[in-house]
C-alpha cells in the first residue's frame, strides 16, 4: 500500500532538510534528493509495527507580534 505524504525542503548550511507536514518526521541530506529519499526512508519505518500509537494532533496559536 502506499500513500502520499506532503514533504518541505529546505537547505540549512551544507544540509538539506526534509519535514513531512502530516506526520512529525523528518531527515536530511547532502542534496535535496538525498534527504528527500531519507525521508521516505524515515517514514516507511515510522509506520513499520508497532504503529505509532500517539499520532500528533494540530492547533492553531496566536502569537503577538510586536509591530516595529
């Protein structure tokens, strides 16, 4: 079975960072190829058994920001 995940990529210094949005997991690699198959990698075993039996819940906060 397979399912389709949203993933942000992003470079911090030499590494490039994968995030799923739906599922708190991410990776990272030397290119954004590499960290993305890191992060297919890191997703296949989080949902390997035992399942992840908390999964994490999403809200919405209000933060002040202070005009300047």
């Amino acid at each position: 079975m397979t399912q389709e995940f949203t993933a942000t990529v992003w470079q911090e210094g030499d590494w490039f960072i994968a995030l799923c949005r739906e599922v708190e997991v991410a990776s990272q690699g030397l290119t954004e190829d590499e960290a993305l198959a890191n992060l297919r990698e890191a997703l296949e075993l989080h949902f390997e058994p035992p399942h992840a039996t908390i999964l994490p819940s999403i809200r919405k906060i209000e933060v002040e920001l202070d005009a300047a």
